[in-house]
C-alpha cells in the first residue's frame, strides 16, 4: 500500500503575520524603476538547499527567467486622485475617498468624520458634495456638483508611506483606465526598455483591468481564513486577451491584482471562457490549498 502524503495548509490568520521594521520600508522609489530588486524562488530546485532555491537579482534581468511563448499578463488600470479634504457646514473636518463613480456627478465614497443624508461637505470654492445616502456600514453615496471631482483630489497613499506620492511614479508606465485609488504595485517597476527586452525575446504582453478599491489598505480583522471577507474590485478583460492567454505556453500574471481577475473568469473544459467580460466584480479571496 502507498503512503499518501498531502500537504497541510494554515488555516489562521495569524500564522502569516511577518514584521517589517520601519527603517526597512521604503519612502521613495528607485530610479529607475527597474532597479529595484527581484527576489527569484526556483521551484524545482534542490528543496534541501536554500542557496539554489532562492536567488536575489534586480528587475531589469527579469527576461532573463521568461521564454519565448510565454504570456505576461499586466494590470492597465490607472490610479485617480481619489482623496478629498472638506469641511461640514458645521465647521467639522471630512475626509473623502472616492470609490467608484456610478453616475455622471455621484460616486461611492468612504468618509472619515460624521456625516448624514442631505450632509453639504464643503471642498473648495468650486466644489461641494451632498450626502445622498449611505450605502453599507463603509461606504456612502455622494453627488458633487461637478463632473471632475478628481481634479482637487490627492493620491492616496499605504499608511506606511509617510511622503507624498507624485502621481507619475505611483503610476505603471502602462496605466490606461482610470479608476483605482491605488496603484498595482508589481508593475510599477517595468520600463520601456525592459518591455522591449521582452517583446524582443518572444514573451507575449496582455492587459486586464481590475480597479484597485480602498479596501487593499484595509487590515484584515478575523483570525480564520476561511471567516476572510474581502471587499468587492471591479474588472473588464477583453476577449482577445483570453485568446492569447489561452494559447500561451505559461502564463505569469504580474502581481495580486492582476491574479484576481484571472481566478475570476469562467472555465470551460480547461480554458477561460473566450469573450469579453466589462465591469463586472469580484470578491474572492486567493488563500493557501
């Protein structure tokens, strides 16, 4: 009789904290964007040695480790200026992330202070918002009196990042469709001349679009994986992007966000379903097993 042997994953929380000292954390990117560092995991390497699983390399030879016939998959959302600062009639301070535009002049919002249907937040000379109503325990119903809102917004930032991010460099040199209120941080290190590299060597690139939400800044507040509620991104990818992903010989998608999407299509018989899939949502949560 065979032994069986399966593989036994966490099923708390906890077990995947990890500490990252303050001093370690980056205030500011590397220029260029590709010298930053690429952690690189052999996977059949030998599982005795470290040394020849594990390599530490820059992100300008990342063509070294793709092939000819493998399909690259990239996110091409672009980050908006989705924090507002204003004030209630009242004199009291509010803070406004803005989540999702639903309609011409009304978005979907997260507000920090106390606010109430029929609410008047004041922004600047030009523009105010009115609370509509709200949506769920986080999220509330704003129209502005303005169609470019985002014109007044800064960019947001991770908690951890104490600096200002100029939008430029918290922007993929590839951002297309805005929408996000952050930025898909694994492709914030491709440059033109890396892409080229690529596209020289044979490696196919696609986009998907998922809008990053809010909620990526958001702890997680449960201790059971299997408890985790995620919060809602929206996506669109062409048809023409599943085909090629489809036919490709590996597929490496570039990053969580970009993951999300592809674990969110349908699958028939061992493919992605071929066509085109606009705005649509997902809440998945990708956990180990």
């Amino acid at each position: 009789m065979k032994n069986k042997t399966s593989k036994k994953y966490s099923k708390s929380v906890s077990d995947f904290d990890f500490h990252l000292p303050q001093s370690r954390i980056a205030q500011k990117p590397v220029t260029p964007r590709d010298r930053s560092k690429l952690l690189v995991i052999r996977r059949n390497a030998d599982q005795d040695s470290q040394d020849s699983r594990i390599k530490h390399d820059y992100f300008f030879n990342l063509d070294k480790y793709l092939h000819a016939g493998d399909t690259l998959v990239l996110n091409d959302t672009k980050v908006i200026p989705a924090r507002l600062f204003g004030k209630k009639e009242t004199g009291g301070k509010v803070e406004i992330f803005l989540l999702q535009n639903t309609k011409e002049n009304i978005w979907n919002c997260m507000i920090s202070g106390k606010v109430k249907p029929e609410t008047k937040i004041l922004l600047d000379k030009k523009f105010e918002g009115t609370i509509i109503k709200r949506k769920n325990d986080d999220t509330w119903q704003v129209e502005f009196n303005k169609n470019n809102i985002t014109s007044i917004g800064e960019t947001p930032t991770p908690p951890y990042i104490k600096k200002k991010a100029r939008l430029d460099r918290y922007q993929t040199i590839y951002a297309k469709d805005p929408g996000s209120v952050a930025a898909p941080t694994a492709g914030l290190h491709f440059t033109p001349r890396l892409m080229k590299k690529l596209e020289q060597k044979g490696v196919k690139i696609v986009y998907v679009t998922l809008h990053v939400g809010l909620g990526t800044f958001a702890p997680i507040r449960v201790d059971k994986i299997k408890d985790v509620k995620l919060h809602k991104e929206y996506y669109s990818v062409k048809k023409s992007a599943i085909k090629q992903i489809n036919q490709a010989k590996r597929v490496i998608a570039v990053g969580t966000t970009s993951t999300r999407t592809l674990e969110s299509l349908p699958v028939k018989n061992g493919k992605i379903v071929e066509k085109d899939f606009n705005n649509l949502s997902t809440d998945i949560f990708i956990s180990p097993g």
